[in-house]
C-alpha cells in the first residue's frame, strides 16, 4: 500500500495490476485518514484484507509517533 498526503488528509492507495494497454499500474485510492488525529473514512476499513489493516495500523502508528517527536523537540 502506498500512502499520499493531500490537504490535510492522507490517501491510501493500493497496487491493482498492470495494464498492458496504458502501459502503467493500475492503483486503487481506497480511502483516507485525517492527518492531524486520524480518524478514517467511512467504510475504510472494511475495503482493506487483514495484511493491510496491519500496514495502516502500523503508518498510523508511525506517523503519530513522528508528529510526537517533533513536538518534543519544539518545546
């Protein structure tokens, strides 16, 4: 799964395929979670296998310790 932010929501996409025709990837935007408390869309989680649960977990996780760093070291 890859991960974009866009306006103060951050997308979460997945890998669908390749289409010969086009020549790219097919990526699926499956939903998103707010940047700052991360709350996610509606039906978000009901999209994603047990594997991607996982790795969103582990973003959330992730960029919540981030931003609590850099919190720390501002103060």
């Amino acid at each position: 799964m890859q991960f974009k932010e866009q306006k103060g929501r951050v997308q979460v996409l997945a890998y669908d395929g390749y289409d010969k025709e086009k020549r790219r990837a097919i990526v699926k935007m499956l939903g998103s979670f707010d940047r700052y408390n991360y709350s996610l869309s509606v039906g978000l989680l009901e999209k994603l296998t047990v594997e991607q649960k996982e790795e969103l977990q582990s973003e959330i996780e992730k960029r919540r310790q981030s931003y609590e760093k850099e919190a720390r070291l501002r103060s």
